[in-house]
C-alpha cells in the first residue's frame, strides 16, 4: 500500500477547482435504479468510494459507463437484479442506500450488512423502520436485509434521529410508491436537497427537501436526466482549513458558502478571513489563530466531517479550545496519531479539549478514518519535517486528487509509489480539469 508523505512549512496559495460531493454523487447513482432510462450524471468526483458504487450497480445489473471528466452514463435496464454481493457493500456504508430504490423499483432487495468507517454504531434501524411502514415486510438474518413489497404505499414516518442516510432511502422508495409520504423530523443536509432536485428533473413530486418535513406524492415511473453534481462542501471546509493552517492564500474555485456558514463564522472567529463570492470562496491567513469552542450538530449545525481538520488546526491556536462530538461516538479516534504529531489533546466523554501549542512535528501516523486521515494531512503541512501518512486508501475514498491538488497549491507533498485509482474501474479515461482554474 502507498504512503502519502508531507513535508511542512510551506504556504498554500493559489486557486483549485472543488470537485463534486461525494455524499451527494453516491446517492444519485443509486437513484438511477428508479428508472430503466438513461441518466447521465456530471461532476461526479473520483474517488474509491464512487468506484465501489459503479461496481455495486455493474452487479446488480446495471450498466455505467464512465466518459471522463467527472461524466458518468447510467441505465438501469430491466435484468437489474435484487441482491447486492457482501463483498463489495461492506466495503463501503454507502451501498445501503440503494435497498430503497431496488425494493421501489423491483419489490425486493437483498443486501449485506454495511460497512464503511468505523467511526460509531450508525445502525440503520430507522431505514427499516420506515420502510416497514411503508408496507415492506423485512427480515435481518446471516448478515443479510431481506426486503420484499408488491408496492410500497406512502406512509407518515417520524424518524427518531435526523439521520441523512434514512431520509434519503425513504424519499427514494417513496418516489414510486402509491400516495402520499411524510418524512418528518428529516435530515437537512445541503446532499438530500440535491438529490431532491434530481428525482423532480426524473419527474417524482418531492417538496420540502432541506426542511424537518419532506412530503413525497408517489407517480407510477420516472424518466432520464442529465443532472450536475453540487460541490463538495466538506471537502471545500478541508481546504479552508488547509489554507488557513499554512498561513495561506487560496480561492476555492465552484465553492458554495450557503452550505457552509457555520465553518466560515468559525475561521473568521479564529482570525481567518473568509472572503464569499459567487464563484467560490477566498482563504487568507496571517498566521495568527485563536481559540474557540466546536460543537457537531446535524445541518445547520457544524458538520461533524470537519471535526477532525478544525482539531488540527485548533491545536497550533493561541490557547485552548473545546471541541464536542454529539454526532458519532467514535469519532475520536484518530485523536492519538494527532498527538504522534505534537498535539496537546485530552479526551473527556465526548468532549476533546485542544491545549494550542506552538508547533508539531512531523511523525509516522495511519490514517484511521476518512476524515481523520484528512486532519492528519493537514497537521502534516504544518509540522517540522516529514510526516508520513499510511493507509491512505481511507482518504482516497472522499479525497478526489487530494496530492495533486494540494501539491499545485504549494505543498511539498506527495505518494510513496504511484498509487493504482484504476484499481476498480478505469474512471479516468478523459482529462479531468479539477486541479487548476487555469487548465
């Protein structure tokens, strides 16, 4: 396996393109499974995780073809198949979220229980549940879900959580469901919006997306579309803090600030100036970076996938900071290869108190999580000497050309050996302008 290894002391500046949302772009693929027309999907990042999806839908019967610069082609024809294979779900959380789309469009599903990032227990009770109520009759036995429906009926599901994966399965079973569904106490995430647009350019009756209450009038089939992915907004928040940790100054080309105001009233609240714009968002730092207390809170709360980079950023702040996971329970887990790099970090519950310090030093770490292994990147660009990163494929599965990206800003950064992305599909058979707004 490749390491990627940093080098710090160096200022990010310049300009990169932000690619596709991964959380976004995964779920549309799986929607593609409610029509057996083509859907042509744009700004599709390429990272792992995209592939391990395109290999999920290949074994369920569906063809995808990838064109090249962020372009995927889907059709879902009429041999798709209800069972998804163990080895491919477990490797990816993700997979599940195409249980709701295959039970709409088939009447069954099989799939294996998923896997995915350990980073808490993210049982998926409340899918079941609401599919449940949706008339779906649903057993769980050998590491399987076994889901079967003539036709789903719309129902008025409450979920007891927020969950974004749960109202995401349930708006899609919906969509070809017969009457009227109310998914309340929905998530609101920024990702389920955009699926929401998606499924209304297919011709399903959604409204509500982006609100606590998402209602879903069921229409008997839906057509194709030609549908752009949103941008990534976590992966906007890693740069932002990336530029803001090297003293930086950088423009994040296709950023949108609307999903990410939170983050920005934070940064400048530390002494970072954010400047928004309606093509991107502008990063600079003078060096200076203040303390402040962080508390993960479903959207519009700040995203528990920036709890990570902000806690390496926090630990070169001038005094000391709270940070407070109300998301997932072990998300802390990436908190000792932290400390490996010089960071001051005590673990109380789910609270991290973050002492600043003056400098980190460069270490051998492992990447324990996806975004873990982003803040220990980030750490990295700003510690003396090296720091070399192992099991790096966690970062490659939501990092579209990470190395690349941050090398063209500046970064002495860079992979062992040349690392195989056509390790599951040849995804890069075009060109792909997502470096620089100059190419």
């Amino acid at each position: 396996m490749s390491k990627i290894v940093v080098k710090g002391g160096q200022r990010l500046l310049g300009d990169i393109k932000v690619s596709g949302a991964k959380n976004s772009a995964l779920k549309i693929m799986a929607a593609a499974i409610l029509t057996d027309k083509p859907v042509i999907l744009r700004n599709v990042p390429d990272i792992a995780d995209v592939r391990i999806m395109i290999n999920v839908l290949r074994e369920l019967g569906v063809e995808v073809e990838t064109v090249g610069g962020g372009d995927i082609h889907i059709t879902s024809t009429k041999t798709l198949k209800s069972k998804a294979p163990y080895h491919l779900v477990n490797q990816m959380r993700a997979s599940v979220i195409a249980l709701g789309p295959l039970l709409a469009r088939l009447g069954e599903a099989q799939f294996a229980m998923p896997g995915g990032c350990n980073i808490g227990s993210r049982k998926i009770d409340l899918h079941i549940r609401g599919l449940e109520l949706m008339g779906a009759e649903i057993n769980v036995r050998h590491g399987y879900i076994e889901a079967k429906a003539d036709r789903l009926r719309g129902a008025d599901i409450h979920l007891a959580f927020p969950s974004v994966g749960a109202t995401e399965n349930l708006m899609m079973a919906a969509v070809l469901a017969k009457g009227k569904t109310w998914i309340r106490n929905a998530a609101k995430e920024p990702e389920i919006v955009d699926l929401a647009k998606c499924l209304i350019e297919m011709g399903a009756k959604v409204s509500g997306a982006g609100t606590e209450t998402i209602s879903i009038d069921g229409v008997t089939e839906l057509h194709g579309v030609d549908y752009t992915v949103m941008p990534d907004r976590i992966e906007t928040g890693t740069y932002m803090v990336a530029g803001a940790i090297t003293d930086g100054e950088i423009f994040l080309k296709g950023a949108c600030s609307d999903h990410l105001k939170i983050v920005v009233s934070k940064l400048r609240q530390i002494g970072i100036e954010i400047n928004c714009y309606p093509d991107g968002i502008e990063v600079k730092s003078n060096g200076k970076i203040l303390s402040t207390n962080v508390s993960t809170l479903p959207y519009a709360g700040f995203p528990t996938d920036l709890q990570a980079p902000f806690m390496a950023l926090l630990s070169l702040a001038k005094g000391t900071s709270v940070i407070t996971e109300n998301v997932f329970e072990s998300r802390f887990v990436y908190v000792n290869e932290l400390r490996s790099l010089g960071g001051k970090i005590d673990i109380e519950s789910h609270h991290a108190i973050v002492h600043g310090s003056r400098s980190l030093v460069g270490a051998k770490v492992k990447a324990p999580d996806l975004r873990g292994g982003a803040a220990l990147i980030i750490a990295g660009l700003a510690s003396e000497g090296s720091t070399e990163i192992s099991d790096v494929f966690h970062i490659d599965r939501g990092y579209d050309s990470i190395v690349e990206k941050l090398s063209f800003l500046g970064a002495d950064i860079h992979r062992t050996k040349s690392e195989t992305n056509l390790q599951f599909i040849n995804f890069n058979q075009a060109p792909r302008a997502n470096i620089s707004t100059a190419q």
